[in-house]
C-alpha cells in the first residue's frame, strides 16, 4: 500500500498563490499526457483550453456556491468564539466549527456579530449543531464573512467575494470554492460553445474538510469528510449522449469528479450498468486512492493540491503516481502558481499500471 509520504513534497512557500489575477482566464495551464513514459508535459495557458477539446466532449461543472460562512462573536460569559458554518442543515439549522477557550454547552446561546443569537443543539462530531432564530442564508450573507482557505494569509475583501465564487455559482450551501472553476469566464464559454463542447452541471456543496491533511501513515485508515450532492436528469441525459456521439466527460475540479464517480459507484450498487449514472442526491465520503477504478471521467480539469491530501491522492489515482510527481516537480521549477488561486492542469485518465507499494 502506498504511505501518507508518497503523496509529500516541498513547495517554495512563494509559489502559494495569495491572490487571484485580474483576469480569470490569464492563469497557466500545464497539458500533462501520461500515455508515455516519461510524460509529456506542455506549458499553455488556460484560454488555450479549447484547442484541447473536440466537438461533442462534455464538461461537467459543479455550480455550487461559497456561502459567508464565517462568524465572529461571543458567549454568554463574554468569551470570544469563531465559527465557521460546514453544512446548511435546513433554513434555521447548520453544522459548525466552533474556535473558543470552552466548548459551549447544549443549550446555551453565542451572540454572532453583535447582531443575533443562536442556541447550540447537539453535538455532532467534530461539530455543533447551530440553531438560527430566522432564515440563516439571509443572516450568513448580511452578517458572515468570506471562508478564505487557511493558507490564504489575508482577511477576505470585496475582490475575492467576487472572485472565490465561478461566474456559474447557483446554489448556495459551500464553505470551498471549487476552484478549477474560477479559471472559466463568459469570454472563455463563448469560445467553447462556438466550437461545439457541450456544458452539463451538478451541485457538490464543499466541506471545509477539502483542506483537511491526511493525518495517519496508513491512508487506508484516513475517514473521508461528508458532503451532499445531487445529480440532475439533465446531466445524466447529457452523459448518455457524449457517450453515444463518442465524445469525453471532463470533469472540471476534483468536486465534479468525486460526485459524479460516487453517483456512477451508486448506480452500480443499485444494479446500473457500469460507467452509467442515475439521477438522485445523496451522502459522499468517497476516498480515491491509487488502484481506484474510474468509471465516467476521462479527462480533469484541475489545480495544485496540497502535500498530503487526499485530492493529492485522487489525481495520482486518475493520472498515475509517476505522471502527477512529474507534473509537480515541472510546475515547481517553473513557477507555476499553486492552490485556490493558482494555476491549472489538464489531466488525461490512464489505465491502472502503478502496483501499490507492498507494506514494510
């Protein structure tokens, strides 16, 4: 089996993106072609993406949006407390982060924002369960502010409430943005629909989980975070029909992958065919490692992952160990941008010929 430390390596810490260019569309895009050892790799940029695809591929984005998860506040004692909201429950109810000196109690009351009360309900490892005295969509976006990943080093402003959310963002309920997306601008769409690829969506909501790191040599011993997706008759329509014109399903983000390989594994379970999909929402906790069998996806549209993490994990499941590790040491040596507001890459599925290391 492989170990936390093959998915390890050293990134300069000027090469984590801090901000996001003024233009979408103007980041890098590394094509990485694993059909050959040893991989061929190409330095392009992302508006160059549409020469890349054919007429008839589908791309499939996942048109959640990031909600204003972060509060500030106290309790009732007057300590002060950070929560960061997880999960929409239902309009009055969320799961939530709590950062404060005690663990607030069941039944008792934090004052969010100098402007209202919520009452603390049960605990739901590693969460509390938050109880909103109205709408909490209304009070998130009046009163929250922006969940900027954790190696992003500045407090949100007005630029990343735009530009941490895809031009595509419909329905609410992410704390992450899924940020192979924020590369996509209405110029870009233009090009992609005058050259005949087609353009399908789901709804993935983003935990904050996304930037949790493996913790545990074993990866088989890691537990995935939880999230919610749906999986719309349109889009399994869509599917079936670049399958039968020959065309590719590119996934565009790790999120988009992870819903519609969770939504393919289900449908098989439930007695489908594979490499087909139902529609239907449900629970995803999902985990990709090397040996992972895809069953939709041929091609991904991502960025730069984090050392050790699991999105680490799924595209060298995707594109092979030894393909991902040469991308990333080319992207590093040539200052590539790397995280949420980096750059990207186009990765191609490979038939599984890593063997798994054997244990020690």
């Amino acid at each position: 089996m492989y170990t936390l430390s093959d998915f390890d390596f050293d990134l300069p810490p000027e090469l984590i993106a801090q901000t996001a260019l003024t233009e979408r569309s103007a980041s890098r895009l590394l094509e990485v072609d694993g059909s050959v050892t040893p991989p061929h790799l190409y330095d392009r940029s992302f508006v160059d993406l549409p020469g890349l695809l054919a007429p008839g591929d589908l791309l499939v984005f996942n048109d959640t949006r990031v909600i204003k998860a972060r509060l500030f506040g106290q309790k009732a004692s007057g300590g002060k407390i950070e929560v960061l909201v997880e999960r929409v429950i239902d309009n009055r109810t969320v799961l939530a982060q709590i950062r404060a000196s005690k663990s607030p109690a069941p039944g008792t009351t934090l004052r969010l924002a100098d402007a209202f009360d919520v009452m603390v309900g049960e605990r739901v490892e590693p969460f509390y369960t938050l109880h909103f005295p109205e709408d909490c969509y209304t009070l998130l976006e009046t009163y929250g502010r922006l969940p900027l990943p954790p190696y992003i080093e500045h407090d949100a402003d007005a630029a990343d409430e735009t530009r941490y959310q895809t031009v595509y963002a419909r329905n609410p309920g992410a704390v992450a943005a899924p940020t192979a997306g924020l590369h996509f601008d209405d110029a870009l769409f233009a090009r992609l629909d005058a050259l005949g690829v087609q353009r399908a969506t789901l709804t993935l909501h983003v935990g904050a989980g996304t930037f949790q790191p493996v913790r545990v040599d074993n990866i088989g011993e890691h537990k995935m975070h939880s999230e919610w997706y749906e999986i719309t008759p349109a889009l399994v329509d869509a599917i079936a029909a670049t399958r039968a014109r020959g065309g590719r399903v590119i996934a565009v983000g790790t999120t988009s992958m992870r819903a519609l390989e969770s939504g393919a594994q289900a449908t098989l379970a439930a007695g489908g065919a594979p490499g087909t999909l139902r529609a239907g929402s449900a629970e995803t906790d999902i985990f990709i490692t090397p040996g992972y069998r895809f069953q939709l996806v041929d091609r991904l549209v991502t960025n730069f992952h984090l050392p050790k993490s699991t999105l680490l994990m799924l595209v060298s499941a995707f594109s092979g160990m030894e393909t991902i590790r040469a991308a990333y040491r080319h992207a590093i040596e040539q200052r590539y941008r790397f995280f949420s507001y980096g750059d990207a890459m186009i990765l191609s599925r490979v038939e599984i010929r890593d063997t798994p290391k054997a244990a020690a």
